[in-house]
C-alpha cells in the first residue's frame, strides 16, 4: 500500500454533491480524496441552463421535493441554504441573475461554478482522481475501495455517483448496486423531469402539433404546474410538463389533464361576447395559435359563429379547451430526464447528516438518493444541501 491511497475520508462521484462534500471535508482538515470514473468533473453542471447554470432557486424549500418521506429534506436544507450557496458565488465575484420564478442562472457561463468548486477544492488539498473506476468495495474496519488506480482506504465513505438520468453522461446504476452490496433499501428509480409520449390515439394530432408552445396549467391529480408546455413529434415537453413527470406514479395508462387557456375563463368570455358573428375558431385564435385551432377545427362547432350555437356547446368547447385530457403511454427515458426519481430509502440515513443508518462511516448523497427536486435550480441546491450535511459530518 502506497502512502498515499490512505485517507480520511473517500468521495466517488464529482458532480455537485461530491465536491461540496469534498470542499466540506477538506475545510475541515480531513485528507480527503475525489474520485470520478469519466474524464471531467462536474458535466451536469456544465450542460445545465443552456451552459449557464441555474444553479440554486430563491424559493428552495422542503415543499419543492418529491421523497417517500417528505421530512427528510428539511434538515440539510435548513443546513446549508440556497443564501449560503449564493453567498460562495458572490465571494468569487460572478455574476447572476433571475429568469423566472427564483431561477438564478450565470451571466456568463456555468464553468465559473465548476472552476469555483475546483478552487475551493484545490484550496483545501483535496485529492481528485479522474478516469479511475472503481472495480470494488469493502468494509472491514475502515473502507477499501479496490480500483483501476489501485486500492484507496478510507474511515469515511461517500457515495455521490448520481442517478441513472443523461447515461450518454456516464450515468449509471453505481450508486444503487453499493447501497444492495450494503443491505440499503432501494425505491425502484425512474425517469423525472423528463418529456411524455401520448398514447397512440392522439400521436398524430400531437405530431402535426410539433413545435407549438403554449402558457398552459398541466395537472395530474391534486398537483398542478402554470408554465409553458411544448407540444413534440411524441406528445408533450416544455418546463410544465417536466415538472408533473416527476409526479407520475406510473407511465403507461395515467391521463394527465392541462388548461390552455389558464389566464382566461372562457365560459364568461363566450357569454360577454355571445352576439359575434365570428366562428368559434376565428374567435379563439385571438388566444390560442392558429395551428393549434385549426387542429381543433375537426369538432363542427369550430366552424359555427358565436350567435349560431347555443350556450351548452358553447361551455363544451371551453371544457375542451381548460381541461383538455392527455393519456399518456411513457416517457421518452432517461436520454432525455434531467434528473432520476426514486433511489436509496432516506429511511436508511440520518437527516442532518446524511450518514447510513446501518453502515457507520457510509454516507449517500445527491441524485442517489430518494429525493427529486422540482425544475429550476433545486435539484443543484439539494446536492450542495446534502453534501454540505455529509462533508461536516465525516
């Protein structure tokens, strides 16, 4: 064993999570060594908001996650704040601004977050390895992790390998296949934020749809999100759509349900403008594209004026329009989830600290665990949370 491949503590995985945990661990005057399995760090953030990163959201809190536990987010969160993680930005002078609902993005480019994070690790002599794959882990009473760069051994471990989302990435099932080899708990992963495809009854209406984007109210049960909606060559898209995926509780035989027209009521609007004598179809393309109305046109009442139908077609065409039904069929997969739901039972650690339960010394943190963040800066900030909570803690 070479001097070196002793340390205090061992991070597998350098995206977010991993080097807030390594920069924690560092600052506290652990020994501390990085290990990633691609050739770069940090490709997640690199590739966020456009290259720009949306880095954090103003409004993070626990209501902002999905997790079988609901709890469990709240101390890391209280932990390490989104205040805290723009305060680091501040400090190294980039500069942000707000997009929209508290998404906060670089002005200039998302590699001043990853060169930040790499600063702060170098100021801290943390130890970072790239292109090492790790072949093996065991524990006896320290850690060893048995790699194509030798054997590494540590008191503490810290998984923060990611999902399975973006495999093109290098995402894989790592993570998972630790937390079994440990006896932890698995809620089975699944694709989030991530675009649907519409059963095969409406593919061809949504195809020739391809392209149209519409302010819109997507909802699947009690939850429910105003953004833009995207309609694609397969069925749906656009940051709406993204945000209900991740609450689909299966993708095959679910019906989600979206407003078009969320800022109007248009029962109210039919009855205040009854006597126009325009078609229905001219009518609503006052609000909706025309490509869209003239999908739509296929319902003979679209070709009717105002005043030639009476009150009840009216409301069905305004039913049709607030509350139109989309069955889905799938998703398009984890190519294209921003991020991978489900993940390691949070049952199975400590809330404040991130640390297994039954494994001491064996922390999980990030997009592996069984915590998803809604689109817009929150899946970063968790990762800066959680690896905040296990780099003081190990």
């Amino acid at each position: 064993m070479t001097k070196n491949s002793l340390y205090d503590v061992i991070i597998i995985g350098a995206g977010a999570a991993g080097l807030m945990a390594a920069i924690c661990a560092g600052k506290r005057g652990k020994k501390t060594l990085l290990i990633e399995h691609t050739t770069k760090i940090g490709e997640k953030i690199r590739i966020s908001g456009g290259g720009r990163c949306n880095f954090t959201n103003l409004h993070a809190s626990s209501n902002n996650y999905i997790c079988q536990n609901p709890h469990f987010v709240k101390s890391a969160l209280a932990g390490y704040t989104q205040h805290d993680f723009i305060k680091l930005v501040e400090s190294y002078h980039i500069a942000y601004h707000e997009k929209t609902l508290g998404q906060l993005f670089c002005d200039g480019s998302s590699k001043q977050i990853i060169n930040m994070m790499l600063n702060e690790c170098q100021q801290y002599d943390v130890d970072i390895k790239l292109n090492c794959n790790v072949i093996d882990i065991s524990k006896t009473e320290q850690f060893e992790i048995a790699s194509n760069e030798g054997v590494f051994t540590s008191d503490s471990l810290i998984i923060a390998s990611g999902g399975l989302s973006i495999p093109q990435m290098g995402a894989s099932d790592f993570g998972y296949r630790i937390a079994k080899k440990f006896g932890l708990k698995i809620i089975p992963p699944r694709p989030a934020l991530v675009p649907l495809i519409v059963a095969d009854s409406m593919r061809d209406m949504f195809t020739q749809l391809s392209g149209i984007s519409n302010l819109s109210v997507a909802w699947y049960k009690k939850t429910s999100f105003k953004e833009n909606i995207l309609f694609t060559h397969k069925g749906l898209s656009g940051p709406a759509i993204l945000q209900i995926s991740s609450y689909l509780e299966k993708f095959h035989g679910e019906e989600i349900s979206i407003n078009l027209l969320p800022e109007l009521d248009l029962k109210q609007q039919f009855m205040a403008d009854k006597n126009h004598k325009q078609t229905v179809a001219n009518y609503l393309k006052t609000y909706l594209t025309n490509r869209l109305i003239d999908h739509l046109a296929g319902n003979p009442d679209f070709n009717k004026s105002l005043t030639d139908l009476k009150k009840e077609s009216l409301f069905a065409i305004a039913d049709q329009l607030h509350n139109f039904k989309v069955p889905i069929s799938g998703t398009e997969g984890y190519k294209k989830a921003e991020v991978t739901a489900g993940g390691i039972d949070t049952n199975e650690f400590s809330s404040k600290t991130m640390a297994s339960k039954k494994v001491p010394g064996l922390f999980f943190i990030g997009e592996v665990v069984d915590v998803t963040g809604w689109l817009g800066g929150y899946n970063f900030q968790w990762a800066w949370s959680s690896g905040f909570a296990a780099g003081n803690n190990c």
